[in-house]
C-alpha cells in the first residue's frame, strides 16, 4: 500500500512538472494548439488514473 502511494505521489509530481514544461516550451515554440490540447488530455488521463488508485488505498485502510 506505501509502495501505490508512493507512486502516486511521484506520477501526480512528475505529471504536474512535465505539463508545465510542455506548456512552456510549446508557448515558446510556437506549437499548434491541437498539441497544448494533447498534453492537456494525457495530464488528464494521469491525474484520474491517479484518483483512482488514491481512492483504492483509501478504501483498503478503511476496510
């Protein structure tokens, strides 16, 4: 269970830190916007993968 959270803990960080970044880069680079949208739907994707199992831990300690 430490390990999951661990993971989590480490996929939301680097999820956060790789959207920025590639909104920034791709703000400076000048790219379509259809990227921006990309990077916006897979940070999505983590983020809710990352719900999910956070509310799995929490429904094995509470059981």
């Amino acid at each position: 269970m430490a390990r999951k959270a661990r993971l989590v803990g480490l996929v939301l960080a680097g999820t956060m830190a790789l959207w920025i970044g590639a909104q920034v880069v791709g703000d400076e680079m000048g790219w379509d916007t259809r990227f921006a949208f990309l990077f916006d739907f897979a940070a999505l994707a983590a983020f809710v993968w990352a719900l999910v199992v956070t509310y799995q831990i929490w429904r094995v300690r509470r059981g």
